[in-house]
C-alpha cells in the first residue's frame, strides 16, 4: 500500500476538511476506472495514515479495489458538485 504521497501533518490537514465534503472514491480495474460519489470517508488513523471507506459491498468499485490492491479519495470542493452527480 502506498502512503508515502504525504506525512502526518500534510494528512491531518487534509483529514480535517474530510467532515465537510462530499468524496469521489475511484479504482481502476481491468483497463477501466470505476468510481463513486461517498460522503462516508474517515480518518480511521494519522500513523500510519489510514481512511475509512464505506458503500455497497456489491458494487463492482468493491471488486476493483481489491483486485487493484487500492483506492484513490478525492474531496470535492462546493464548485465541484457536477462531479458528484
């Protein structure tokens, strides 16, 4: 698992606007990029620096980020909506 984009400080920071915004969780998988709106993402822990994710366990996201061993977060900001929808 690749952590090392970012240290603690840099991910406390980042964590601390989490609350208020909606995130794009993305996986790629078999050549094609899946992703999902979720207002359901966490700091679970700043050492080592750990999210919590939650959606559907059907969904084929789910599958995605197993098979690629990852997942990407991205926090939308309020001119981004259209990206949520």
């Amino acid at each position: 698992m690749n952590v090392g984009f970012f240290g603690r400080p840099e991910f406390g920071e980042v964590m601390s606007r989490l609350a208020s915004t909606v995130s794009v969780v993305t996986a790629a998988h078999a050549g094609e990029d899946l992703g999902r709106t979720a207002t359901s993402v966490f700091s679970l822990s700043a050492t080592p620096p750990a999210v919590l994710v939650a959606f559907d366990l059907a969904a084929r996201l789910a599958d995605a980020i197993v098979s690629a061993g990852g997942f990407s977060v991205a926090m939308l900001a309020r001119d981004q909506e259209m990206i949520a929808d």
